[in-house]
C-alpha cells in the first residue's frame, strides 16, 4: 500500500512559494498563438525580466520572490494572439511580438500602467478594452469549463491542485458508486460530444453490468472540421479530463482509461501525455489511485486519421487496432465495449465539466443553463464575424448575443462590419444544419435545436455572410462527410457519393429540377438508413438548407445563376462598355488572354477563354468588370 | 410468463424462442427479408441496410442486428421500407460495373435477383464504376473486384470460418475495396483455395475459376480419351441445379449425362477413396504401432493440406502420406489405362468433377505430375458441371440412370461417406477396427463420429489398442485444434480435416442453395447411399482387391508408394521475390529469414547477433545482410542463407562459422 | 527493395517488442514504424503481421483505413493545409493552389519529385481562430495570405539548400 496522497500540503506548499509573486504573466501557449508566436514571446519575458535583475519563476517550486511568467492553454481569443494577460491587473494584450515585451515589462509587470497600443480595440465603437473582463467577446460569455483553461499552467499539476483540483476525485473515493452516478444524474450533465446523452445515466448502465473489467474512454477525437474546444481543453487543463476520468472510473469500477486524441493535435498529445505522467508521479494514477485501493491508470493514444473514429464503436475498434468501423449497436459501449468489457466513453468537455459538478453540487450546477439542458458549453465560433475564437456560453443564450455580441457583428469579406450582412449560422459542423434570421432569439438547447433539423454537434458555429453560398456550402459538408465515410454500409458509402455528385452538379450548373428531388428522395433515405451517426446525419446540411434556401437551389438549375456569384462554373465575367475607360489594367492581369480591345476604349472578354479567376475584377479601378 | 414472449410480425404473432436476432424470428414467421449481409454462422455486420423494418416505437431497423423483444410490433414492408430497399439497390446498381449477360455468375447473382424481386426498373443515379483490374491469378476463384457490393460475406467467412484471411477490406470510404494484402494477386497471398468465399458472395466479385471450355474441347477432340471421374460429394447435389431436392443421389443421370456429352469413360472417386482407406488405414496401424509420427493426419483435402504448409509446417510430417483420392486416380488411371487401351499418355485426358475448388489448385501441384503431364489434366466442379450440361442443352432431370465404368467405377459405401466430415474416420475404422481385432464387425455404421460440430472427438479401444481421434471440419476450427496439439492440451492418434464446414458435401464448388439445410440434407443422402450399397468397407471391394493382386502388391508397398503417395512440405504464405537485396558482387550476401517459422525460432535474436559480429569485426563492406520471408523450410528454422549455402536450425555459431570460412577470416 | 536496411526489421522488432507483441497495439506500433521511414513498407507489415500473429491483409486492412498512414514514400517535409470550416470559409482552397502552384504540383501529384514536400488537405488543425491555417510536420502557422504561405515554403526550400552546399 503505497502513501496516501496529500493534495492539501500540495496545494498549501503551492501557496506558500507563490504568495509573495507580484505579477503573474500569462502568455497564452495554445496552438493558435504559438503559431503566431507565442513561444518567442515567454522567453523574451524571462529575458527581459531577468535583465533586469529580477526573479523569474518559471515552475513555481521554491520560494521566490518576484515575477512568474507561464504559458497557458487557449485563452479562447487566437484571433488576436499572442495574447498575454497579466495578474492580478486582469489586463489583456493582443498580437503581441516580442519586441512589444520590453515596454510591458516596463508598464504592466513593474509598474501597474496599461500599454494602450496593444489592448484590444473593439471596431464597432473604435474603444479600447485594456481589461480583459471588459473586451465585449469575452464580457458576455460565462466561463467555467474554459476558467481554469486560459489561466492555470497546464504543464503544473501542482497549480492544479492548488485551485482545488483532484479534490473531487478524492471526495469520490469516499462515495459508492451508486452515489456519484446519482449525483451524476441529478446534475442532468448531457455529454458534450454531440449526442446529448445524460452522463449519469450512462455511468449507471456501466456500473450495473456486473464485470470484472471495465474502462473508460475519453474521446479527444474531435474531428469536426472548425471545431477546437476540446483540443483547447486538452492543452489548457488537462488535469481535469484526468481527474473526471477518475471519477467515472470509481462510478463504474473501471480500472484502465484510454485517452484517444486527433492526431493533428499534436500539442494535446503532448500536454496530456505529460499531465498523465505528472499524475502517475504524484501517486494519483496507478495501482493505487490516490493512495485508495483501487487501481486506475490511463493511457493516451493517438489516432490515426479518421474523422468516423470519433464515433464510439468505431473509436473502440480502433483502439483495439483495427479498422475504424463502427457496428451496430445495440450492444451500446456501456454493454459491450472495449475488448468486450462495459466501457464508459465520454467526451473531454464532458469529463472535464465532472470534478465541477462534484464540486458545486447538482443544485447549484443546474442553475446553469435550461431546464433541460443544464450548464455551458463550449463553442468555436468561426467565420465572418468580427471576433472569431473559443467561447463559452449557457445553455439557453441566443445566436443573437453569440453574433452581435460576443463575435461582434457580421464582417464582409474585406472584414469590415456587415451590419445587414448576416445569412446564417452553421451549427454542429458537418452532422448539424444552418439556422437562420428568424432564428436568432431561439434559445440554443437540444430540443430547440432538433425540433429545426440541427444539432448542438460538437460546438462549431460558423457565422455566414450574404455572400455566402449555400449551396456550395452544403456540397462542402457534404465532401467532408463522404471523404470521411468509412465505407462499410451501402447507404452512407453509395448514398454521400451521389449527394455529392448532385450538389456538384448543382453549383456546376448542370442539374436539373428532377435531380433536385432525387436528392431529397436520398437524404431521406440516408439519415434514416445509415448505420451510424456520421451517415445518420451526413444529409442535415443539405436538408436543412434546402429548407430554409430552396430558392436558390432552384435558382442554380433552373436559372443557372449562383446568387452570390460564389460558384465559380456559373459566373460569368463581362466588361460595363459604360464604364470602362479602356485603361488596359484588366488586360495585363488576364492569365489568359482572355480581354481584348483598343487602348482607351471599352474592351471586351472573350468568354471562351475565361477561366474566370476574377483577377480582372480585382485589377479595374473603375468597377467596369461585372461578375 | 411465457406466454407473454411473442412478438407480432406482420399481423402474425410468433414466439420468441432464443432467435439472436429478429431477422431469424422474421424468417421463422414466413417471411424473406432481402439480406446481402447476414449469414447465422458469421458474424453480424448489419451493412446492407437492406432487412430493415419497421418496429412499433422504433421507426426502421435493421432486423438482424435487432434483439426480439416480447411485445414488438414488426412491420416488414411498408411503403418506406420498401422505397428504402428499392433506394439501396439503385445505389449498388449504380456503382456496380459489369454486364448481367457475361457475367461468371449467371444465375446465382443475388444482386440481380433482388434487384428483380424488388421491382427495380430504374437506375435514376450516374453509373460511377472504378474500371479496377480483375484478378484471374489463382486455379480457383476469379476476382472483379468491380462488382464487389462491400457486403464483407467474403472476408468474414475467410477470417471467421476459415482462419485464413486471406482477403480484408482496405481503403475508406468510396475507395474501399476486397483485396488480398497490398492488393497483391490472389494467388501470391495465404488462400487455400477453399471457394467458401465464392458460396457466400452475392455477386459476381468473387466466382469459381472456370475450366469448362478447356473440358469440352478435350471431349471434341478426335484423338484423346477423356475420362471422367465423379467425386463422392456430387452425386448429392448435382440434382439441385435441376431442380431436384437436395441430397438426392443423382449419379445415374450425370453418368448417363457425361456419356451423352462424349466422355469416354467415368470412373467413381469412391473407388479410389477406398483405396485410400486401404493405404491410409495400413499407414495409420503402422505408426501407432511405431508411435511414430502421431497424431496422424488425413491429407485428402487440398484445402487443409495447404493450410497445413502454410501454418504448422512443423507437423508436415504427420500428415498422411497419402495421395488424396483425386490424385490416386489420376494416377491410376494415366498409369494403366496406356496399356489397356492402347494410347500414349499425353492422349489420355483425366477429368475429376469435384465439389471443390481447392482440387483445381491440387491438380497444379508439382508433385503429382509425371512425364510432363499432370496426373489429372482439369477439374470442374459440381456447379460448373451443370453449367456445361445446360449449356449443351441436356434435360438432366429426363436422363435414365447409368452406371459407371468398371474397374474404377466400383465402390463401397465406405468411400461414398468421404464426402461428408466424419467420412474418413468412420470408413477408417471401418477398415483399422478389424484389422486390430481380427473380427470382421457386421455393423458398420460409427455413429459416434457423425454430427454437426465442427469438432468431435472420439476414442475407441479395438482389444486393447486405444485410438483417440479427432473430427475437425472447417479451418477456423482446424486452428483452435493444431494449437491445442501444439501446446499439449490436445492429443489424438488420429485426425481428420476438412477445410469445408461439413465436409465436401459443403465444398466451394457445390451448388450454391436456396435451400438452409441443404448441407444437412446432402449428408444424409450420402449415409443413406451407403446404407442402401451391398458393400460398406473398403477392405470388401473386389475391384480393389484386383487390384492389389495385380499391379500394387499390399498396401504401402513399393510400387503402391511410387503411385500413391507424396509428401508435403512447408509452404511460405506470402510470395514475396523482392524482399531480398540486389546482389552487390564485391559483397558476401546474407539473408535472414523473417518468417512466421523462423521468427518464433529466434530469427530477430540471431539478426543482432550477427549485426553485432559484423560491427565488431569491421566486416560492413564485406557482408550484405538481406531479409526474406520464408525459405519454404520453416520448421527448420530459424534459416540463413550465407553465399549459397543455406543454413537450417541456424546459430550465432554456425553462422559465424560459415561467415568466417566465407570470409576467410 | 526499397527498405534499404536490414536493420530495419531489427528495429521494428524493438517498436513491436516495446508494445509487448500485442496485436491491440497495431496502430502505434505502425505509427512509430512511420515515424522512422516516413511511410510503411510492404516489407515491414508482413513482419508486424507476423510478430502479431496476424494476417497481412489486416494490416494492410488498418494502414489503408487511416490517412495518416502513407505506404508511399512522403515527402520530407509534410505541408498539410487546412480546409476545415472555418479555413475553407476564408478561402484555403486559394491557398493550397497557391502553395502547389509554387511547388510545380501536377494534378495528380502530392509530393514533389526531390521529396523534399508532400502537400495534403487536412480537417482543421484547431487553430481556427487563425484561419486560414496550415502546419509543416506539426508546426502550425495561421492568418496566412497566398504570399506567406509561399514564404514558409520558401525559407524551408532555402534552408535546405544552404545544407547541401
Ligand atoms: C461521426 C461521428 C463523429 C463523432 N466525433 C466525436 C468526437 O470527435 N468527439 C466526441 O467526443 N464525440 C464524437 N462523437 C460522439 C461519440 O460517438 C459519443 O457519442 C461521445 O463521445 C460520447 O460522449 P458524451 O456522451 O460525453 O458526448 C461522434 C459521433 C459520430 C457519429
Ligand atoms: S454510416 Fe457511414 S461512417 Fe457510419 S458505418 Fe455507415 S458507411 Fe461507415
Ligand atoms: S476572370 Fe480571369 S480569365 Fe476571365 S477575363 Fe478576367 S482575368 Fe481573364
Ligand atoms: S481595368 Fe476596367 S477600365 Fe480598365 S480596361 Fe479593364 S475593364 Fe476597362
Ligand atoms: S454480379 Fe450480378 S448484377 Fe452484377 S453483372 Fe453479375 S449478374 Fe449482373
Ligand atoms: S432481360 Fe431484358 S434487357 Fe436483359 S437480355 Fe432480356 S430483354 Fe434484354
Ligand atoms: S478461397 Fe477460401 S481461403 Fe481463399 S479467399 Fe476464399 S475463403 Fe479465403
Ligand atoms: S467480394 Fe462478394 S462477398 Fe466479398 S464483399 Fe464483395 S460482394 Fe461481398
Ligand atoms: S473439404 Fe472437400 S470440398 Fe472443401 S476444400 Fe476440402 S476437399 Fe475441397
Ligand atoms: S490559442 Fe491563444 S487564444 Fe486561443
Ligand atoms: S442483413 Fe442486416 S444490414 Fe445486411
Ligand atoms: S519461415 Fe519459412 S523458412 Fe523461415
Ligand atoms: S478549420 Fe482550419 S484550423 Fe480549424
């Protein structure tokens, strides 16, 4: 029997050697603002820092008496990263270089001065927002899975702890299992992987499927193409997916946990991989989880690249090192999982949300959110809007405050505000559907959502402008989505193929109003028939937006015209014989010769050899070229 | 509250009784759901979509991956339902390449078959076929994978059933395809041959390689005697493509049928699986006598025998050394029949009709040629015969039976039974029991070894000799027990194989039935054949006799040896020419062998060893060290081949030893 | 053959023991046999088949399933560009021509013929936020335009250059 494992002199050694810390510098280290900088942005403060003579903590293990700089996870606004923020002054900077360091280091870390240059200015009312609190993106959002995120240092599990983590797992070893799937269930946490199934209940099943081997998955696959909350949450706190993981272990009796991560989030893979290993060495993870017992231990796997593998038993298969396949359920994972055992397999948000609702309690969790749909969720919210990034909203808040508010209005391409612009919203990524203007005030829940044909998904948003096609877009999802087939049942595999070659033919141009019912006929057919989720909700964009923009369907096949002049094949370039001064500009961007014409006199575009690049729309300073 | 366990399918209330799924509870009611994907002795798949129906409470599912539940209120055909269906087929149709009229699988097609029954008259989607290469490498089956549906029958039954897996899905989605490994050939990977794939695919994607036109342009052919030779498992199954029930002896008619097609003599393989029993049974007495070589096991199945090479060629030598029936026929036949009808051998043209395609493969085999000619020139099965017999427009059903040609054409009932699992041994003990008792037994019939299971086991004690036996059909099986003898948990003196879950009757070359039991039902035509012959045991038959007085001596003589029998070898299961490096001529060439057989040998332990030699000897310029897969003598690994000398059982020793004389160091 | 060393099966040898000969084990077993070579050799899966004790059609089955395993040879420096969502919404489609164009891709070409680049498409990289997105071997880099997507490229191409002068 190994020792217990004291959290409490942990956390109050963590305490004691960061209480004299005047200034804490968090540089946000998640994948976005490294890949604009961020790593050269933390040593440059340590540099300067230590330039000047002063004591930089870097990993807080002695007393020390000076600055502590940090990297953290996503702070959910890499639109504008680097981002630091600096504490307790709660200020945030954006786009930060390091040659910005040396004049922070001077006005914020040394002094409690703001650099104006670098707070964020918000475009609608051209302010300045030096506290973070304040920037409208994040003032209207309510953070709880993302708290911890963009704050703590991921790589210290001792910061963890300090901020009262692994405290709930240890309150759950005390508890039976059927206890803590009771407050499980009483919490009414959905899982937050897209289904919106109640976790408890699931436990519940797990547990009662007697076995002498069980385990848990955390699925960190998340494969939706413009969604990242959960690598966020694997890079930014991924002590909490290990700490949730534990307290579905101890739920169900499970003894091993896998943590089965998208390969092309390779700083997730790392983060969680070093916070498992920090957790072994504490004695948290092992034969003994927590000192108790019991055993527990976790294993982190990569994937391999396959979207479907986010689906469970296509998951499971490709754990035990076979094709991603998924099979028919029933048997459901929590029956026949895992190498056949009763496996529990959640999402990271999901698991991430557990040792908080331990914590606050049931009652006190559900005030959270609707009725129905208790709590917050994470979103990515993408696309033409002002601000774009990672947020964190009840369940229950409007699209409206989502786009006008958080993500600050509409943009055109250019980026400038649209404040007309807005078309639609494209919710839960390839599985989901598109909301519209009338729309906006819905309350965003399950059932709301569901009862108009989308999904909460995963959590991807992508705001769309009135540029937008929609057709186009649904022919995108619908490219994923048989790119993504794994190709096992014949309505998914066959069924994708010839939406996609419909939707291609629409935006081509070639369609007629017979195939246009053909591929209702077979979206119907698909959702219905499709052995698992992914074919299941394969059609959801094309329904849906044929439900709200029939019109323009129609407008592909019968006029041949795409509405937005998106589709390439239907645009047809010409020259306003009105405007054009004959300056020749158009002439020498042409790729291929296709405008002709004498030198200040109208000129001409030879539609045969028109590749339509649209390099002449751009080059024509008197908006003569017609699209 | 038994009474409460029903569930009602289309208004019909029918009783839950242990049905794994509802799909079989649907059959039991009376109904064909349309399946492509669901077989009761695999695995569910739950692919096709096609058995959806509707559940009250449920909306659609797919019937065999639905547990019956008491109460369930099933629809198996309502409007949706049935526009579902006729949508999936319009799907498969339209990525389906290939032409129903030139197709090799003609009336069996499934695809076409459901495509008719469910009234499809329109393909509304783009045809989008993949123009992928057909593959024509093997003696037994035909790949194109162009008309594959992806239905996994194929692999589930080679994996599942067989323990092989020679073919797997690869690729994703759209791109997603059948194939051997790295999409090799067919015949440059594992299979044995066994045609189960073929049976159990729906479409055309996997067929019987056929031999008929080479066949009946030997019978056109003026100067060469075609004899034909008609395989025990036939007789009882022939009649089903005419229309007869399944297990009805029919080999009058295909004898009468053969000689109206210009066969000039039909001989019966049951004659030579009796003498087969004669070699084999002598074989078998003299080992447990010697305790030599023990478990024996038969080797009249290509399929097995094969499987055997490939996997546990460290048993190589307990097999039989038996010729298989076919081969000990066509043996027979091509070394008498010269004389006695006065034509050279190359004019005599040997033609087996087999329930089995691994025969086909059998009579490629090297080592039962003689003279440049093969032993047996084609083999066609029982399907591929009907083929032929339509073709040539015969009215089977009307043809008055025949009998067969003397002297092969005698049997007993203990050769007829070979077409059954179970078959050999009982005919064995025919023979071995009252050669170890001295008594002549008057019953015949050993039901103990008769069944179902695909692995019975048996033990007889014939006045103090104690025979333990086994009865394995089936490959999957076939590896559950060659493991178990491996390791110690098992022991027999006696084994038979089958490759084919029940034995021939069962072959890859059968016809493919509508009927479920026909397998069955095909085995008790076969007991019921022996049952009704005058002669039960091999020891019995006086043609056989004959031929011991006049041409073999005794059994297992010397001259019976030369004709009868063979030996089998280790056999690698991948063919692979380009692992070994390119010679580098100023440099000694290693190679290592990295097979199954020398892995387990210790092939890895001996590359570091010698890697380590090498660096310490300063010799990387001299030496150029190679891998391959499998020299063909894996229990004799693990295998060096140093220069030209190949090293079995090889050591860090011996080939240091070999290097330094090689070397001269 | 192309694995030019024996001591490559030496080495998988190592990766598959690590692992405990374990058949469950396949996926990381072929991805650190990747990790070495860059892309999985015939030769090597029939050895991982048959230190697993399995058949070489499943593995085959498994390292065709996944994009990420290649049984071509890929470039040495791996330029996946993103066309998720939020990318594709910011035109990436104009970025990957743009970086093919730049690396004389024909149409059906992904690496070029040095094997220095392997181009591919990628569903989001999780860094939406800085659409459009691309990464080359893990790194990532966003908010790009056509001519700083070339210029990464560049630097990659001049770096490599200077190494062989
Ligand atoms: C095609 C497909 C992809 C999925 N991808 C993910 C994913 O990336 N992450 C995830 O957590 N769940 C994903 N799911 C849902 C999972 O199957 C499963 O419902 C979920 O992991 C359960 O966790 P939860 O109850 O915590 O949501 C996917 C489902 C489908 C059908
Ligand atoms: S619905 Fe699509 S992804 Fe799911 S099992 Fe069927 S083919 Fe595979
Ligand atoms: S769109 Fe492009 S190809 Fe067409 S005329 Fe303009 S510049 Fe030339
Ligand atoms: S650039 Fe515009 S104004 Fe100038 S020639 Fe072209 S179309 Fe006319
Ligand atoms: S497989 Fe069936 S449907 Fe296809 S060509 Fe052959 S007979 Fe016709
Ligand atoms: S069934 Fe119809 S299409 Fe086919 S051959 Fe006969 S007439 Fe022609
Ligand atoms: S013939 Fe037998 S061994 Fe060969 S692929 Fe078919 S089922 Fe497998
Ligand atoms: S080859 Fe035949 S049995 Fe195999 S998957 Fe294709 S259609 Fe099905
Ligand atoms: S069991 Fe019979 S039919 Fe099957 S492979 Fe063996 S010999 Fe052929
Ligand atoms: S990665 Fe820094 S804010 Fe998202
Ligand atoms: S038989 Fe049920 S899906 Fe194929
Ligand atoms: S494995 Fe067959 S000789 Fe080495
Ligand atoms: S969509 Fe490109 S990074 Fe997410």
């Amino acid at each position: 029997m190994s020792e217990a494992v004291d959290l409490k002199a942990r956390a109050k050694a963590y305490q004691e050697n960061t209480r004299d810390i005047k200034k804490r510098v968090v540089v946000c280290a998640g994948t976005g603002c490294i890949a604009g900088g961020a790593l050269k942005v933390i040593d440059k403060f340590e540099a300067v820092i230590r330039e000047k003579g002063l004591s930089v903590a870097l990993t807080i293990n002695k007393h020390e008496d000076g600055y502590q700089v940090t990297g953290s996870g996503c702070q959910g606004f890499c639109q504008m990263g680097p981002v630091v923020t600096i504490h307790p002054d709660n200020i945030m900077y954006c786009k930060v270089a390091p040659e910005d360091v040396e004049e922070i280091v001077e006005k914020s870390v040394l002094k409690d001065g703001i650099v104006d240059r670098l707070a964020y200015t918000h475009k609608p009312d051209g302010k300045a927002y030096p506290k973070k609190d304040e920037i409208p993106f994040y003032r209207d959002q309510h953070h709880v899975v993302l708290q911890k995120c963009g704050n703590i240092d991921p790589s210290d599990i001792n910061e963890y702890i300090a901020l009262g983590g692994y405290a709930q797992a240890e309150q759950a070893a005390k508890m039976t299992s059927e206890e803590i799937c009771s407050v499980m269930m009483d919490t009414g946490l959905k899982g937050r992987g897209g289904a919106g199934f109640p976790a408890g209940k699931k436990w519940d099943m797990a547990r009662q499927n007697e076995s002498e081997k069980k385990y848990v998955i955390c699925n960190g696959d998340e494969g939706d193409p413009g969604a990242f909350m959960d690598s966020a949450v694997m890079e930014g706190n991924p002590h909490s997916i290990i700490e949730g993981m534990m307290i579905a272990a101890m739920a169900i009796g499970a003894d091993e946990g896998y943590v089965y991560v998208r390969m092309e989030y390779p700083l997730a893979v790392k983060r969680i991989r070093a916070a498992v290993k920090a957790a072994q060495e504490a004695g948290i993870l092992g034969d003994h989880m927590l000192g108790t017992d019991r055993p527990f231990d976790i294993t982190v796997m990569e994937g391999a690249g396959a979207f479907v593998c986010g689906e469970e038993t296509a998951l499971i298969a490709s754990v035990e090192g076979k094709r991603g396949m998924p099979s028919p359920k029933p048997p459901y994972p929590a029956q026949k999982g895992l190498f056949g055992k009763p496996t529990v397999i959640n999402n990271v948000e999901t698991l991430s949300t557990v040792p908080m609702c331990l914590q606050t309690g049931a009652e006190e969790y559900r005030k959270l959110g609707t009725p129905s749909a208790s709590g917050t969720k994470t979103f990515a919210l993408t696309g033409h809007v002002l601000n774009t990034g990672l947020i964190e909203v009840p369940f229950g808040e409007t699209l409206r405050t989502i786009v006008h508010k958080i993500a600050g209005g509409v943009t055109e391409e250019s980026g400038d505000l649209s404040p007309e612009g807005f078309k639609a919203v494209q919710i839960g990524g390839p599985s989901g559907g598109c909301l519209t203007q009338e729309h906006l005030d819905m309350p965003l829940d399950y059932e709301h959502l569901k009862a108009i044909g989308a999904m909460v998904g995963s959590g991807g948003l992508v705001v769309m402008n009135h540029n937008t096609c929609m057709v186009e877009i649904a022919r995108y999802f619908m490219e994923f989505t048989q790119n993504e087939s794994c190709g096992k049942c014949v309505v998914c595999r066959e069924g994708t193929k010839q939406m996609l070659d419909i939707l291609t033919d629409i935006t081509q141009g070639r369609a007629t109003m017979e195939q246009l019912d053909l591929l209702e006929e077979l979206a119907g057919v698909v959702k219905k028939a499709s052995l698992c989720g992914l074919g299941k909700a394969a059609p959801n964009p094309v329904l849906s937006t044929l439900k709200y923009f029939r019109d323009e369907y129609v407008e592909h096949i019968v006029n041949k015209r795409c509405p937005t002049g998106q589709c390439k094949a239907l645009r047809a370039y010409s020259i306003n014989p009105e405007k054009c001064v004959g300056c020749g500009a158009c002439v020498r961007k042409c790729p291929t010769g296709a405008i002709t014409g004498e030198k200040k006199a109208p000129h001409v575009i030879d539609a045969e050899k028109c590749v339509k690049c649209g390099a002449c729309k751009d080059a024509c300073k008197f908006g003569a070229v017609l699209k | 509250m038994k009474t409460n366990q029903t569930v009602t399918v289309d208004n019909k209330v029918v009783p839950i009784e242990g049905e794994r799924n509802l799909l079989e509870l649907i059959r039991k009611a009376g109904v064909e759901i349309p399946t492509f994907c669901y077989h009761s002795e695999m695995s569910i798949y739950g692919a096709c979509r096609l058995c959806m129906v509707d559940v009250e409470g449920m909306g659609m599912v797919p019937s065999c991956s639905t547990v019956p539940r008491a109460g369930m209120v099933v629809k198996t055909s309502t409007p949706e339902i049935r526009e579902t269906r006729k949508m999936i087929l319009e799907l498969l149709l339209a990525s389906h390449q290939g032409d129903c009229q030139t197709c090799r699988k003609g009336d069996d097609c499934r695809l076409l078959a459901l495509a008719n029954r469910l009234g499809v008259r329109d393909v509304r989607f783009k045809k989008k076929g993949r123009n992928l290469p057909l593959d024509l490498s093997s003696p037994s089956i035909a790949r194109d994978p162009n008309k594959c549906i992806l239905c996994g029958d194929c692999v589930r039954m080679c994996s599942e059933i067989q323990g092989v897996g020679a073919i797997g899905f690869a690729g994703r989605g759209a791109h997603s395809i059948v194939t051997p490994c790295f999409n090799r050939e067919i015949a440059a990977v594992e299979c044995i041959d066994c045609g189960q794939c073929t049976k159990v695919c729906p479409t055309g994607a996997l067929t019987i390689k056929s031999d008929t036109t080479e066949v009946f342009k030997a019978i056109q052919s003026q100067d060469k005697y075609v004899v034909a030779a008609i395989a025990p498992a036939v007789r009882v199954a022939i009649g089903e493509e005419f229309g007869l029930d399944a297990g009805a002896n029919a080999v009058g008619k295909t004898i009468a049928t053969l000689r109206m097609m210009g066969f000039d003599a039909v001989y019966d393989v049951s004659y030579s699986a009796d003498l087969t029993i004669m070699e084999e049974g002598t074989e078998l007495l003299s080992r447990v006598t010697s305790g030599e070589n023990l478990p024996m096991f038969t080797s009249c199945c290509p399929g097995w025998v094969k499987f055997m090479e490939q996997y546990y060629s460290d048993f190589a030598s307990n097999l039989s050394t038996c010729k298989s029936p076919q081969q000990m026929l066509g043996a027979l036949v091509k070394e008498t029949l010269p004389d006695a009808i006065k034509k050279d051998r190359k004019d005599i043209v040997f033609v087996s009709i087999m329930p089995c395609t691994a025969k086909k493969f059998e009579a490629r085999r090297e080592e039962f040629k003689a003279a440049d000619s093969p032993d047996v020139d084609y083999v066609i099965t029982t399907h591929e015969l009907a083929l032929l017999i339509r073709e040539q427009g015969i009215v089977f059903s009307e043809m008055e039976p025949e009998a067969f040609d003397m002297p092969y054409g005698f049997n007993t009932g203990g050769g007829v039974i070979f077409g059954n699992s179970g078959g050999v041994s009982e005919a064995a003990i025919r023979f071995t029991g009252e050669k170890l008792t001295g008594k002549k037994n008057e019953d015949y019939v050993i039901r103990e070894v008769r069944g179902e299971d695909g692995v019975r086991e048996v033990e007889y004690d014939f006045s103090g000799t104690k025979l333990k036996m086994a009865v394995v059909s089936g490959l999957a099986n076939a590896r559950t027990v060659m493991n178990g003898i491996r390791d110690g948990s098992r022991s027999y003196d006696f084994v038979e194989v089958m490759a084919c879950p029940g034995g021939c009757v069962n072959g890859g070359g059968q016809p493919v039935s509508v009927d479920r039991l026909a397998r069955k039902k095909r085995t008790e035509g076969l007991y019921r054949t022996d049952k009704m012959l005058q002669l039960h045991k091999p020891q019995e038959n006086p043609y056989i006799k004959d031929l011991y007085d006049n041409l073999l001596g005794v059994p297992n003589s010397h001259k019976a040896h030369e004709l009868l029998h063979t030996n089998y070898h280790a056999r690698s299961r991948i063919k692979s020419d380009r692992i070994e490096q390119p010679a580098e001529t100023d440099k000694l060439p290693v190679s290592i062998c990295f097979g199954t057989g020398c892995f387990i040998r210790g092939s890895q332990k001996l590359l570091s060893q010698l890697t380590s030699f090498i660096a310490g000897n300063e010799l990387e310029d001299r030496v150029s060290l190679g891998a391959t897969f499998c020299f063909e003598q894996c229990d004799k690994g693990p295998v060096v081949r140093i220069g030209d000398e190949t090293i079995t059982h090889c050591t860090r020793v011996k080939a240091v030893e070999a290097l330094t004389e090689k070397l001269h160091l | 053959m192309s694995v030019q060393n024996i001591l490559a099966f030496e080495k998988a040898g190592q990766i598959i023991e690590k692992y405990g000969y374990n058949r469950a084990k396949l996926i990381p077993i072929l991805q650190e046999i990747q990790n070495e070579y860059r892309y999985l050799p015939e030769e090597l899966m029939v050895y991982v088949a048959t230190m697993l004790g399995t058949t070489s059609s499943h593995v085959y089955g498994v390292a065709s399933f996944y994009s990420h395993f290649t049984l071509k040879l890929k470039g040495k420096y791996v330029v996946r560009v993103c066309d998720g969502t939020a990318c594709h919404v910011k035109k990436s489609t104009r970025l990957l021509e743009a970086v093919r164009a730049h690396l004389r891709l024909a149409e059906d070409q992904n690496t070029t013929p040095d094997f220095l680049f392997t181009v591919e498409t990628v569903a989001c990289l999780g860094t939406c936020g800085r659409a459009p997105a691309m990464s080359i071997n893990g790194e990532v880099y966003g908010l790009l335009t056509d001519e700083t997507a070339v210029a990464v490229i560049r630097d990659i191409q001049d770096k490599e250059q200077a190494s062989h002068e």
